[in-house]
C-alpha cells in the first residue's frame, strides 16, 4: 500500500474508488522538478530555523538532488498509485534516508507546495514559450520579405477593398505575436513566487529565514535566477487561494490560439481553388480516405479547432474558482490539467506552424488576376475627385454612381469613353483616371502608414 501525507487521523482504509477519484498525479507528476526544487529550498530554510542540523539537511539536499538527477536521466517512473506528485516524491525520500524524510514537511503543507512548485512551472513554460513564439514571429518574417514587392486586394467583410501590400497583411501576425508575448512576459513577471504560508495560517518560522538563497538552488536553471526570485509570504491566506496567475495564462494563450487561428484560417481561405492566392506544402497537409484528388489543410483546420479547448480551459478553471471559499479547496487540484493543455497546445502549435510557413508559396500570377478587379480602385477614385476639389461625399456619390453604372452596363470603367465619364462629373480626365487601376500607384498613394 502506497503512504499517505496524512494517514494518522483515520482509522479505515480510503474506499479505492475514492482513492482513484481524488488523486492527481496522473497529472501532476509535470510538477516533479520544480516541486523538488521548492523541497531543496525548504531544507535550507529548515536549516536555517533550526529545525535540521548540517548533517540533516545535507542528506536531505542530497537525496532530493538525486531525484532530480533522476528526472533529468530518464529513470524516474512516477508511481501512479500515490495520490499527487508530492506524496510520490515524499515516499522516494523515506526509501532513500529512511524516517529523516518525515522531518522534511516541518512547517509545510501541500497547499504551499502545489502552488510554488505550479508558479515555477508556469514561469520556466512561459519562458520557453517565448523562444518559440520569436521563432513563428522570424519565420513570418522571412515569408514577408520574400513577399515584399506583392501586392494582394485587402478585404474587409471579406469583399475586395483596396489594395495592400502582402507583406503589410503578413506582418499583422507578427505585431500580434509581439503583443501575446509582452502579455505572457508581463502576467510572469507579476508571478511573485511565495514560501511559508504553510496550509493557510503561515508557519512558526520567522519570515526572515524565508528570504531564501534561492539563487543556490536555482543555479541549475542558469540565468533564471534572478526572474524567479523567491519571497516570504505576506499575506499567507492569499498564497494559498489564488489561482489568479492560472487564469490569466490561459486568457493570455487563449489569446494566442486565436491569433494562429485567424493565421490558419487566412491560409485555408486562400489556398482554396477560389482564390488560389497560396500553395502550402504537401508535407504539411493530408488526404482523403475516398476522393483520391483531395489535398487537405488538416494542420490549419487543427490549429483552428484546437481554440476551442483553449477557450474551454479558460472557462473551466474561472467556473471552478467562482464559488470557491478562502482558503484553499480540493476543487483548486483541477486547474492543472487545463493549464498544462493550453501549454502544449499553443507550444505544438507554434511549431508547426514555424515550419509550415516555410514553405508557402505565394502564386502572384493569380494574385495579379484578383487584382484586375477594377472595385478595388474605387476609393482612389473617390481621392481624384476630392484632390479636383470636389466634397469627399459628393464624390464618394459620384463614384457610387459610376460603378453601378459600369456593372449594371457589363462596361469596365476604364473603357468608358471621356463624354460617358464626363456625365458623371465634369472633372473627370481619362488619360487621368485610367492610371489610378494600378495596384502599385493605389498602394503608393497611401501616405498615412509610417515605414
Ligand atoms: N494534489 C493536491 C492539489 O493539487 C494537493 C493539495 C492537497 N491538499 C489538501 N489540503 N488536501 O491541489
């Protein structure tokens, strides 16, 4: 029979049934390293505080060092009938320095350790995340460079609007990656890691030992040091209810769900036969088990259906959190699998989509073809006029008229003769206007953008 944390008070043996129904470290066993490094950080402290001599805390250090050796080698199998990660860790250490490993959870309680061991956790995945986001940001880049002189018709409402420059559309999504990753920097930084709030009412050790040399545990995760600064806690109530830090990342990677989302739904719109303005790589898409021709953007459509989970992980945890009492409740184990499945779904994500984008190949022939659509010079219509004096509206109503005119007519306005142009208005020159179909001269027209 596996060891309970808390086994004294009962005198019959947890139902199985409950045993499997409250357990977590199917789950929780992502926490082991960070966990053990909370535990490294206790012993000193316990040192400190004088609770363990030298040679206690040594031993004690030691061992939990060799499981982490453990972890890093591969050999640590977590043992899936312990209730959580904690109680695994604590039993390995009761075979490795026998009854001195009671003494480790001295002033300590779970409540304090899930919630130290989850804020380091958070803080290394964000940390690695932001490599990889910098990494889609580079690949959209060079995609945008390679792309610079491509002009594409713009949309919006998904109708023809005016003429953009492809790599202006591209870079959208990088500005978006810039922001989702200050997002992801700023909640991190606000994550303040906290020690010795014990289960809820704080510890009898001072709060002076508590100002940890956590840079000497944390020398292992080289150049983290300083952002995972480690401090007493000061309201020890707090430490063990919030889950605030939980909630806003997963807002902050719903968010970027829903940026790659929109990134992939771009893709799949245009690399349809309808538009045909993208060719993705074979090797980032599928087939179909029936119709033999088919090449589909299996990839793009999961990136776009995965926004859902997200979403659904943000919502499950703020509806779990909602009705909960101070201080901490069981109800507060179920936010880790939603926050470990945001994590890897965005980190998956990112990484596909880093390659993916390598290999899109813009089709600027059928670009150019969209480009003839002679709606899309509209606007720029509107500005001749207007630079001839004439007021915006009258003008915007003018050129109303004029492209009614020229689809009601099936007559392009270009090939309109100058006395037909002239009813119009009077302003109208057309060796003048036929200049203005240009995707180039429309672009270079807009002044406003800073480059
Ligand atoms: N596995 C639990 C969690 O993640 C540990 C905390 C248990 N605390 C308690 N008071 N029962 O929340």
């Amino acid at each position: 029979m596996v060891k309970k944390l808390w086994g004294g008070r009962f005198s019959k043996k947890t139902e199985p049934l409950v045993e499997e129904f409250t357990k977590s470290i199917q789950y929780d066993q992502k926490l082991a390293k960070c966990d053990l490094i909370g535990s490294r950080i206790h012993v000193q402290i316990l040192k400190k505080s004088g609770y363990l001599t030298s040679d206690e805390a040594s031993k004690l250090f030691n061992a939990l060092l060799s499981i982490t050796h453990s972890i890093n080698d591969g050999t640590f199998k977590p043992d899936n009938k312990s209730e959580d990660i904690h109680t695994n860790i604590q039993n390995i250490l009761q075979k490795k320095v026998g009854d001195l490993a009671l003494k480790l959870h001295t002033a300590r309680s779970r409540n304090d350790q899930v919630v130290f061991a989850t804020k380091l956790y958070c803080k290394l995945s964000i940390f690695l995340l932001e490599r990889e986001i910098d990494k889609l940001k580079v690949s959209i880049k060079e995609l945008s460079d390679k792309n610079k002189n491509v002009i594409i018709p713009g949309f919006t409402h998904m109708r023809h609007a005016q003429p953009v420059y492809l790599k202006d559309y591209l870079l959208v999504y990088v500005e978006m990656l810039k922001r989702d990753k200050q997002r992801l920097d700023y909640i991190s930084k606000n994550i303040q890691i906290t020690i010795g709030a014990g289960a809820l009412a704080g510890t009898p050790i001072d709060a002076v030992e508590y100002s940890v040399k956590a840079s000497e545990v944390l020398k292992e995760l080289e150049g983290f040091a300083e952002a995972f600064k480690i401090i007493a806690t000061t309201n020890s109530l707090d430490a063990v209810s919030d889950r605030d830090f939980v909630i806003e990342i997963i807002s902050a990677l719903s968010t970027i769900a829903m940026h790659l989302s929109r990134l992939s739904e771009d893709l799949i719109i245009w690399s349809t036969k309808e538009f045909d303005f993208v060719e993705i790589d074979e090797a980032f898409c599928t087939g179909s088990s029936l119709m033999p021709q088919k090449k589909n953007p299996d990839v793009l459509e999961l990136v776009r259906g995965y926004t859902g989970r997200l979403y659904g992980n943000l919502v499950s945890v703020l509806t779990m959190m909602k009705g909960l009492p101070l201080t901490y409740n069981r109800d507060m184990q179920l936010d880790k699998e939603p926050l470990f499945d945001s994590f890897e779904i965005i980190s998956s994500e990112l990484k596909v989509l880093t390659r993916l984008i390598k290999t899109v190949k813009f089709n600027e022939e059928k670009i150019k073809e969209h480009l003839k659509d002679e709606s899309l010079y509209a606007t720029d219509l509107v500005y001749y006029l207007v630079d001839k004096k004439v007021p915006f509206q009258e003008a915007h109503t003018i050129v109303g008229k004029l492209v009614k005119y020229s689809l009601d007519n099936e007559i392009q306005i270009k090939d309109m003769p100058e006395n037909l142009l002239k009813k119009f208005s009077n302003k109208f020159v057309k060796k003048e206007i036929v200049k203005l179909f240009d995707p180039l001269v429309s672009v270079k027209s807009k002044k406003s953008i800073k480059r």
